[in-house]
C-alpha cells in the first residue's frame, strides 16, 4: 500500500473490515471530510461522500485512545512542551491517536510546575488531558516512585494541583488508605476528574469505600498493589467485581502472565483497558532514561529503576498491546479493539474519539491482517509513517 499523506478534504475509504467501535462490518467504508467523519456503513458506500480509496485487504480502526503515557521517543511528559509534543508524536506513529499525559510522583511544586507546562497541549489538543500518577501512593507499593515525595492528600495540595490544571486534569491515581484520600476521592470528582486506584496496599473494604466514593479506575491492575489472598482478598477483587470500575491492564509480556491479562479480560468483559504506562524509551533505543525523578535502565525491552530493580512502566505501544493481547493472549480481536479504542473514550467521557460515527473525529488506524500499522490519520491528516522494523521495540521486533 502507498503510504498517504496530507490533509483528507473528502474521500470514502474503502477495506475488507471496518471496526466502528462495536463491531465488524465487512466489507465496510468510512466517509471523512477535513477533521470529521461523515459516514460509516457496510458494503458499496453511497457517491455523494466524496472520491472512494480502496485500502483493499485490511482493517479500518478508530484511533487508539491511551488513558495511561508517560513519554516516548526519548522523551517524557515531566520535561516541558517540545519533550511532550515529542513523545505525543512518537505514539500518533502507531496508531495512538488520543493520548493522556501522564506524570510520575514529585515535590509538589515540581508537579505544579509540570501541570502549568501541560496545560496550553490540552487546550491546543495535542494531548487530551494530564494524569497525574502520585504523589498520594503507598510508600509500600510505591514501584517506580520515589518513597521520599509520597504523602497523604492534603486537601489543600489537592485543590492547588486542581487549579493548576485549569480544567485540563483528566486523572488522578491514588491509595485509598492514605489519610484524607476518601476525601479526595470526592473532591476529584466533583471537580469532573477522574479517580483512580492504584499504587495501593489497601484492604478489600478500603478498596470498597473508595468506589462507593466515585473511584472509577484500576490503575494497571495487578500492578503495584497488594495481592489476591483468600482472607483478606485486597483491592484487585474489589476492583474487578465492581461493574462501575473500568480496569487498566498492561499487555506487554512483562507486567503481567498472558493467563492473567485472559482473567481479567474475562471478568471485566467491556470494561477494560490496554494501556502502555510508556515511558521516554518507547520508541527510542535502550539505555539510560529518567521518570521522573530515578534514574532507569531499559535492557531487552524491560525498563527497571537503576537502585531497586523495580519495573518503570514500560517500553510499549498501544498497537504492539493490541496484538499481544490478540495473538499471545488469545483474545478476540473484537474485544480488543474496544478496549483501546470505545472503552477508554468512554472513560473520558468523550463521544467524538474512540469510534467510527457522523460527527466523530477523523481518526483511523489502517491494521493488516497481522495487525501491523500500516498508516494513520488524525484529526484528518495522515501521520507520517511508521518506517522499518518497529522502534517501540528499539529495533527488535517482536512476534506480535
């Protein structure tokens, strides 16, 4: 396939598949004008819409929404515009064309800071929100977080990185048996941001208390955070058997057994989530890398936090998630695609990504048979391509 280019003014894609974000249509086709979608349907598409382009054998995907990034291309979210723009790009690239910028635990006034610098990205749209990972974790379950920083949700820090955000503050990940964390449970969501549980050593019914309070998320659930046990069974049961939380898992061969990515998918059925947690090496070569505030070494794909061997997020992307969890995991493809494209829109509360309807932003991914990006479109203009073998993997692809 030649790789398009340039802005789409008006044009009906033609594929094999079209996935609109709840199902197959096959043979499908999509009408885009400049930044909108006009038209979906399945079959011979009506010639009114605009120039059809066959894509041939592939699928046509909505755009990958990732609620869960630290950074890419060798850059992370913590170190300022450029960087961010940087790492936004490097994920656009692969499909992602919605992301969350996250950060990492820090003073306060540095993640004040980082919030100010992210603030006009939100505004310009470049990226859709900031989450900020900490610093209200469990110093036991801290992983690739700094134990100094880590503190109790003070109401008043809590208001303060509020404001900073100036409405663009999509999540805030926390351990609800901090002090005052219930609190700031209810806070958060009053102020429309998303509350998260994660990073956490809290029993069953703490976990059960922060739900009731509106925590609707599992930040990378399994990841940091106290295990299953048959007597006290811990936020990760809690978690899971509440049809109003929305899961976060991390596909990527490292953070999680596939049998337990299976698990989970099987009993959050729609309603989880495949997110990289990427940090600056995604994209880039391994070697040496900052989050945050720690120094990390990224070997064979993995990255570890130099002092404790913990793992630092991860060198992933979202479209590398989609086809481990497909052809690893065993997953259908369906499903999948959901979870990285309706569901976490959903999460968002956003109607305009995430899927393929009249109205919706022109965001597509083009997938082959082996789920491999082929091109992407966003906001109605291709992204330049993905070139080569794939540098998520820092040059070594992988089978899936």
């Amino acid at each position: 396939m030649t790789t398009p280019v340039g802005v789409v003014e008006s044009a009906v894609f033609r594929a094999r598949h079209v996935f609109d974000g709840e199902r197959l249509l096959t043979p499908g086709w999509v009408g885009v004008r400049a930044d909108r979608i006009t038209g979906v349907g399945e079959g011979v598409p009506p010639g009114a819409l605009g120039a059809v382009r066959h894509f041939g054998e592939v699928t046509l995907a909505p755009g990958f929404v990732d609620l869960h990034c630290h950074g890419g291309g060798g850059a992370a979210f913590t170190d300022g515009p450029d960087a961010a723009r940087t790492a936004a790009h490097v994920h656009h690239r692969h499909g992602t064309t919605t992301l969350v910028a996250s950060l990492v635990s820090d003073e306060l006034e540095q993640i004040e800071a980082q919030v100010r610098q992210l603030v006009p990205l939100v505004q310009a749209d470049e990226v859709a929100g900031i989450h900020l990972e900490g610093p209200w974790l469990s110093a036991a379950q801290c992983g690739a977080h700094r134990r100094q920083v880590l503190a109790d949700p003070d109401p008043a820090a809590v208001g303060q990185l509020i404001d900073a955000g100036a409405g663009a503050i999509a999540m805030v990940t926390l351990a609800p048996e901090r002090l005052g964390a219930i609190a700031a449970v209810r806070s958060l969501v009053a102020a429309g941001v998303i509350a998260a549980v994660g990073h956490t050593d809290a029993t069953y019914d703490e976990t059960v208390v922060a739900i009731e309070a509106g925590a609707g998320v599992a930040t990378h659930l399994f990841n940091a955070q106290r295990g299953l046990h048959h007597r006290e069974p811990g936020p990760i049961m809690a978690l899971l058997q509440d049809e109003r939380v929305v899961i976060e898992l991390i596909a990527d061969g490292v953070h999680l057994h596939p049998s337990v990515v299976a698990f989970a998918a099987g009993v959050a059925a729609g309603r989880f989530v495949l997110v990289t947690d990427a940090m600056a090496a995604a994209g880039a070569p391994e070697g040496n890398y900052r989050l945050g505030p720690l120094a990390v070494r990224v070997t064979d794909g993995v990255a570890r936090v130099v002092d404790s061997g913990a793992i630092a997020g991860s060198t992933l992307t979202l479209d590398r998630a989609l086809r481990y969890a497909v052809q690893v995991v065993g997953l259908p493809l369906e499903d999948v695609l959901r979870a990285v494209t309706t569901t976490p829109a959903r999460v968002l509360g956003r109607s305009d990504i995430g899927r393929l309807a009249v109205g919706a932003q022109a965001d597509l991914v083009v997938l082959t048979d082996a789920l491999q990006v082929e091109a992407v479109l966003r906001r109605g203009r291709w992204v330049d391509p993905v070139a080569g073998c794939d540098p998520a993997d820092g040059g070594h692809r992988h089978s899936y």
